[in-house]
C-alpha cells in the first residue's frame, strides 16, 4: 500500500479530483498555503495498491502538469 501526497495549484485542483475519483480512487483534500508568494495551493492525499501508483500519477500529470507528487509506503494502517 502506498499514500501519495499531491501539491498542486488551486486552479488544477478539481480537475485532479475528478479525474481521480472518476477513475475509482478515494481522495481527501486539504486546502493549503506555501511557497514565495504564499499562493493558494490543494494538496490530496491518495491511498492506493502498489501496482495502481503509476495510473495516479499519470492522471494527475495528464490534467495538471508540474504538480508535485510523494509517495510513501504504507507498512500498516487500521481502519478504526
């Protein structure tokens, strides 16, 4: 299991969600601010299957090129 973490701008956001959970995938988001300029950035959290980490990506890249994307592996998580 892996979660991915994507930064991307506000304006490509609800594309990415969309297109994300058109595709099948659970996203949360959280509105976030950094950077320079202090712009107004979506961060979304994915949780996916090993194999499903490349079709994520692609999708985000594919509706909101130059977000940034970390992906961390998930030893153990609990539903509660």
């Amino acid at each position: 299991m892996k979660l991915i973490v994507f930064v991307t701008d506000d304006a490509h956001a609800d594309m990415s969600v969309d297109t994300l959970v058109g595709q099948g995938f659970r996203v949360t988001r959280l509105a976030t601010t950094g950077g320079f300029l202090r712009r107004g950035n979506t961060t979304l959290l994915v949780g996916v299957e090993d194999q499903q980490v490349d079709q994520a990506c692609d999708l985000v890249k594919g509706v909101a090129p130059g977000t940034l994307a970390i992906i961390m592996d998930l030893e153990r998580y609990e539903r509660l």
